[in-house]
C-alpha cells in the first residue's frame, strides 16, 4: 500500500461497489427519515396538538420556532462536519432527535412544546438532515455529484410518501402522544445503523479518489481534477464575502419560499375551487412523487450540463408550473401542472447542493452552507404566513401566485450571474477516462 503527492493511499484492487454509492444510500436514508418525520407528518400531529394546546395558532407558532432554531444551529453543525465528518454528527443527532419525540410525547404545556421541538427537535433535525449528508455526497463525488446527489436528495420527496400515511395510522391506533414515542425509536433504529456501517468522511479514508477510481490505477488528468477540487475550495469567511454566496442566497430564498407557499396551501386553493378534499390531497400526493423524479432528473443534467442554465430553466418550470396553477380550471390541464411543476420543483434540494459544491469547493462546504441556510429559512417563514394574509386579505391565491411567478423568473435571471470555475468534466474526457 503507497501513497502519493495528495494524500490518498493506493489500493490494489476496486471494491465491486464504490462506498461513495453506500454513502448516498445513508444518505437517502437520513433525507426520507428527517423530512418525513418532521415536515410531512407534522400536518398529521397538527389537529390533534391543536386540540390539546389551545387551537391552530399556538401550535403553528411551534413549528416556526423549531424552523427558526435550525436555522441557527445550522451554523454550528456545518463547521461540526467541516471539522470531524459527518459520521459523528449524524450518531449524535439520531440519538438527540430520538430523545426530542419521545420528549414530545410527554408534554403538558405550550411552553413544554416549545422547548422540545426548539432544542432537541431542531437540533436533531439539523444534524441527520441537509448538512451532513449533502456535505458527505459532494466529498465522494465530483463527476458524477450531480447524479449521487439527485438520488441521495430524492429520499426528501419519498419521506413523505412512507411517514405521512405511517404518523396517521399510528395517530389513529394509539393516540398522538404513543406515536411521537413510536417514531422516536424508529427513527433511531432506522438511521444510527447504516450510519455507523457506512458512512464515511472522505474517499481518502479508503484509498479512493473522488467517483470510484483507485489512486494507483488514476490516471494524470484524475489526479489533476481532484487536485483542483481542493485548491479551489473557499473558506467559509471568504464565500460570505463573494458575489457568489449572495446570487445563491438570493435566488434559492425565492424559489424556496414560493416552493413552501404553492405546497402548503395547494390543497386549501383547489377545495376553494370546488375540488373535494380527496382530489385535492390525491393532487398534492402526485405533485410530491413527480417531485422523486425531478430530483434524479435534474442530478442526472448537473453532470451534462452548466449548472447555472439548468437551475435557471428548473426555475422557469417552476413559474410556468404556477402560472398553470392559476389559470387552469379543468382537470386535465392540473394533471399538466402535476407533471411540470412537481418535476421542476423537485429539483431544488439537488441544484442548490450541487451549484454550492461547484461554487466554493468540497471542503467547506459545511459551513458555507450552514451559513446560507436562515436565508433560506427566513424567506419560508416570511413567505407562508404571507400567503395566508394575502389569501384572507384578497379572497383569492392571485396575488400570491402572480408573486411566485415573477419570483422564480427573478431567481433564474439571478442564478445565471452565479460565476463559476471552469467546467471540471468537459464531455470528452468524462468519454475518454477510465471509471
């Protein structure tokens, strides 16, 4: 076993499957479980907290707190995993999330509430969500993270369709305090073993290069590209200072607050339509699904592609999507805003990870995204309750919409002012190297 200029030990032979493709399954995994249990069936735990806490108000207040409270311990989480991995970040946030839902199930106040889902949730939350796993994605690949990283995000979308309809029937079974209790130690016994297998810090750990190439058998040209990932890599007071982190903030905290309106208030906009609540859900749990299949759409044109033009085309889909929202009153055509819109708003998670890596470089990328995050999160709480002032204020999700629309055409104009370093896979090497 040698070593060479770069760090990175040799190894006689490849393993059959390079470990970069289990770390996009842990990965997965952490998505699926994080945004499942947390956003997807927060809709189903909030009637019943409502009943017990005194009404919709107070208990959609909570959910803002531990919106906010990740915000701020993104932050500390994104240098945590600069720093150590994501490995040790991920053990500790499915034990602290674990003990946050079993902690839920014994609340007796509204303050209790509060100080559960703002400390251990949130934290919990932060440190198997986003952060870790993009991070550990963009590490172990770099031709093909656009591709690792749609399947890896995918898991966002697919949470939902497993703990939505999971959180109900365990609601209806048990009661809500029981099933908190129950997911509690799912979640622990679903995520801590695949990440303490296979999560790992770095292809270097293992002898690897970045995409599965062994060190001894990289040619010249793979060892030059991963050379220049690292040289390129932005520390984190540096990117906060560039035009870069500020077009990225921007763009993405339009889109993503437009995202959050149109998802959240889908359902309330179709029945004021005349839709019954079983459509209207049906129409909401197909834009979800389309939104699986955006994410490896968009991971897969990443790698093909300038990742400036392929998140300013998502954008327009977005706003053509919305746009079709608005106007369309047959039933037809909201089929053609399921497909177009739940496409194109699935691939969010995956660009924002992948332009962010293209951007600043793999070895901050932690932190650099820790600190873009409440940018993020500020302009979804801004958004959401605005939606529903505009709504009450209005009677009609017009204006809303007519805002979303412009929004994301301003976020695909802005995106495209992203400058990035020269492209590290022209088509024909990616053709002529070796994998």
């Amino acid at each position: 076993m040698t070593s060479n200029g770069l760090g990175i030990q040799a190894v006689g032979r490849n393993a059959r499957v390079f470990h970069g493709w289990w770390i996009v399954l842990v990965a997965f995994i952490c998505h699926a479980v994080n945004t499942g249990m947390i956003f997807y069936a927060w809709g189903v735990f909030f009637r019943p907290l409502a009943e017990a806490f005194g009404g919709h108000a107070p208990v959609a207040s909570g959910f803002s707190v531990l919106q906010f409270a990740a915000a701020g311990y993104s932050l500390l989480v994104g240098r945590a995993v600069d720093r150590h991995g994501a490995r040790p970040v991920e053990i500790v946030g499915a034990l602290v999330l674990a003990v946050g839902f079993l902690m839920l199930s014994r609340v007796h106040s509204l303050a209790a509430l509060y100080l559960c889902l703002a400390g251990p949730v949130a934290l919990g939350s932060t440190c198997i969500g986003p952060l870790p796993n993009n991070s550990a994605v963009a590490r172990w690949f770099v031709r093909r993270r656009g591709q690792a990283l749609g399947i890896a995000t995918a898991g966002i979308s697919a949470g939902g369709i497993v703990f939505a309809p999971l959180a109900e029937r365990l609601v209806t079974a048990f009661g809500w305090r029981h099933a908190f209790a129950v997911l509690g130690v799912l979640e622990a016994l679903i995520v801590l073993p695949p990440v303490l297998l296979f999560m790992r810090r770095d292809p270097a750990d293992l002898g690897l290069l970045p995409d599965g190439l062994a060190a001894a058998q990289a040619s010249p040209a793979d060892l030059a590209l991963v050379e220049r990932e690292i040289e390129r890599s932005v520390r984190p007071e540096v990117a906060f200072r560039q035009a870069n982190f500020w077009l990225m903030a921007t763009a993405f905290s339009l889109t993503m607050a437009g995202l959050a309106s149109v998802l959240l208030y889908q359902m309330p906009l179709l029945v004021d339509r005349g839709l019954p609540e079983s459509v209207a859900s049906l129409v909401l749990g197909a834009t979800a699904a389309m939104g699986v299949v955006g994410k490896l759409g968009f991971g897969a044109l990443l790698d093909r592609f300038d990742q400036r033009r392929v998140a300013a085309v998502c954008f327009c889909l977005q706003s053509a999507g919305v746009l079709l929202l608005w106007t369309t009153r047959s039933m037809p055509l909201l089929a053609c805003y399921v497909v177009l819109y739940g496409y194109a708003m699935g691939g969010n998670a995956t660009l924002f990870a992948s332009l962010n890596g293209a951007a600043f470089g793999r070895l901050h990328y932690g932190a650099i995204a820790g600190r873009m995050s409440p940018f993020l999160v500020l302009a979804q709480a801004i958004g959401v309750p605005a939606t529903g002032y505009l709504r009450d204020h209005t009677g009609s999700f017009g204006p809303v919409l007519a805002t979303v629309t412009v929004a994301s055409l301003l976020a695909a104009a802005i995106v495209l002012r992203v400058r990035l370093p020269g492209r590290l896979q022209p088509a024909a090497a990616s053709r002529t190297n070796p994998r």
